[in-house]
C-alpha cells in the first residue's frame, strides 16, 4: 500500500471515532442529563413540601402556646 492509502484509512477511522463520540455525548446531554435533571426536580420537591409541613407544626406549636 502506498503511503497515500493508509493515511486516508487512518483519516477514515479516526473521523469514524469522532463520530462515535459525538454520538455518545449527544445522547448523555439529551437523555442522562433530562432523567437526572427530573430525579433532582422530584428531590427538590419532597423536601420542600417536607420543609412545608414543619414549618406548618412550628407556627401550630407557637401559636398554641401564646
């Protein structure tokens, strides 16, 4: 093979790799990072509505004892 050759077969597969990791963080950015961005949504709201509550038996204890 002549010099020429094996330069585009290594052009070829390092642009074939390139493709490939555009493909993997194409898909972490558009599918891990949504479903974790929603697990977080869902955490947030847990503790904030736990948050709710105790403030809720705080100003209940309060008011009880003025």
């Amino acid at each position: 093979m002549s010099r020429h050759t094996e330069n585009k077969e290594e052009i070829l597969k390092v642009h074939n790799r390139i493709d490939l990791i555009d493909q993997k963080l194409d898909t972490l950015e558009n599918n891990h990072l949504a479903h974790m961005q929603k697990d977080i949504d869902r955490i947030i709201y847990i503790i904030s509505a736990i948050g709710l509550g105790l403030l809720g038996q705080f100003l209940y204890l309060l008011t009880k004892n003025l």
